[in-house]
C-alpha cells in the first residue's frame, strides 16, 4: 500500500498484537477511526498507551496490520510520511530544559517541514498563542511551571494541524480554565482531523468525544457511543442510605448517602428502605464495564 492510496478511515488495525517479553499488552485490536475525537479508557495497564505509541510508529506491531492514512509503519518512507503528517503528546513529555519554549516548537517545526523560515515561525507564535504561551515564548523551558510545559507539549502536538492527532493524558496539570481552552482547540481540529484521546478524565471524554473504545487487559470490550456506554449502565445505578454491604462498587457522597453499582449479570441485588435508583453517568457505565472496586467507606 502506498502513501497516496486512499482509505475510509485515517486510522486502520486488523488483529493488532503487542508483547513485552511474555506479557502481552494488546491481544487482537480491531479499530477503523475517522474524523472526530474518540476517547480511548481503561485502567493502568489495559494497553492505551501501547496502543497510541503503535500508531505514532514508536512501537513495531507484534502482529496483525496497522495502517495510518493509508500508509505501513513498518517500511521505513511510509512511517516518515505517517510523522510529517501526525501530531502526538505522549504522558509525561520530556523536553530539552535549555531550550526556550518558541525554540523547542520551532525545532518541532523543522522537524515536521513546516514551510520556510518565515510560515515556520508564522506557525510557531500560533501555536504558542493557542495555548496561552505566546507571553513565555523567550522563558527557558526549565523555568516553565508543569502546566506550562503540558501546554508546550500540546501545542507541539498540534502544529502544523496534523490529519490524526494522538494525545495521552493530555490535559494533566491543567487548571479548569486552561481544560475549556483545550476543548475548545481539539474540538476545532476535529472536524476535519481524527483525534484519539487516552485519558483518565471521564469528563473530558463526556466533553469532547463522539465515540468511546474501552480497552481491558488489551482487548476491546466496548466501541460506541458514549450514550450507548451510558445505556449499558441503566438499572444498574443506586443511592442507598447506608452501605450496601461488601462485593459492590460503592462509594460515600457528600451528604452521607452510597452511590452502588450492581454488576449486570446479575450476581448482586440491592434491597431495603432508602434505595433509590438513579441515572447513570458515563463514569458509572465505565465502572460497570471494567468491573472496577471503588469500595470506599
């Protein structure tokens, strides 16, 4: 397949397989992603960042195929053309602390052959002002706060408004208002761009997402909507005035009550005065699918 050949979606895997050694972090994904945001959820260790680092072109698949625009990452123009044309954050970027922060996105620039001296730092300051930072443009990025650095990061990512943009945990060490502004930037670039959003921030998946995939233990155990995932959970959400009792996933609320999940096979009822059911929210449906405890009193 080569780089012009022309694909439904930006993002194509078939069977992925990924091992560490014996361990194996992806076991057969199946993913077709176009344009729009998706939001990728699991626990620690389900396979999210695998996943993102597979399709960056970091990580060599250990079977089955991946194809990003159309293109193989494992022939070595084609995964050239797949970086010129991507935008990725990863968890806990590292930069080189000397560098001042315009500097840093105009290395990133060159790097990704954004155009000549001028429109290369044109689209420096812009992504800079995007996220807040054109002010700290000359600061050396050791003297940057973490939330600077992040914000750096993001808009690293985002230069050039790349065709698939892979964030992981992107909106770490952002204060409430700097999280708005930041839905605000992915929610533009997703309407032509196809974004894919690993994070533990069910609200920024209930924000921003028009479809949710839910990795456990590196499988698939959900693609759809986040109102389907909602859907799964109804019937299945309680306030309870006490406890429930060991074996459910319940948590204490600020006014004294329990919010109880019951799994939907069944294995657990709930009974007595002060139940109430309620409406499920996306954290809950999510709680429900991965069989999370949350048991705390």
């Amino acid at each position: 397949m080569s780089p012009t050949t022309t694909v439904t979606a930006s993002v194509h895997v078939r069977g992925l397989v990924r091992r560490y050694g014996t361990r194996t972090a992806l076991d057969g994904v199946d993913l077709d992603l176009g344009p729009g945001v998706t939001g990728l959820l699991g626990r620690n260790g389900a396979g999210k960042t695998t996943l993102l680092r597979c399709l960056n072109t970091d990580l060599e698949a250990t079977g089955g195929e991946v194809r990003v625009l159309g293109c193989a990452p494992e022939r070595a123009a084609e995964r050239t053309e797949i970086r010129r044309r991507l935008g990725y954050l990863p968890q806990n970027p590292e930069f080189y602390p000397h560098f001042t922060a315009f500097g840093l996105l105009d290395y990133m620039a060159v790097l990704k052959e954004l155009g000549g001296r001028r429109a290369r730092h044109d689209e420096v300051r812009r992504g800079l002002e995007r996220v807040g930072l054109l002010d700290r443009r000359h600061s050396r990025i050791r003297r940057l706060s973490g939330g600077m650095r992040q914000r750096l990061g993001l808009a690293a990512a985002m230069l050039g408004d790349p065709e698939v943009l892979l964030l992981d945990e992107p909106t770490i060490g952002l204060d409430p208002e700097q999280r708005i502004r930041f839905r605000g930037l992915v929610s533009e670039l997703a309407v032509r761009s196809t974004v894919v959003l690993s994070t533990h921030q069910i609200e920024d998946v209930a924000a921003l997402c028009q479809r949710v995939v839910c990795l456990d233990a590196g499988r698939v155990v959900f693609d759809g909507t986040p109102g389907e995932l909602v859907d799964r959970a109804r019937g299945h959400v309680w306030e309870h005035r006490g406890h429930p009792g060991e074996g459910y996933t319940a948590w204490r609320l600020a006014d004294g009550r329990y919010r109880v999940l019951t799994p939907a096979d069944g294995a657990h009822t709930v009974s007595g005065p002060g139940l109430e059911p309620v409406e499920p929210t996306l954290e809950d449906a999510y709680l429900l699918l991965t069989g999370v405890e949350q048991d705390v009193r």
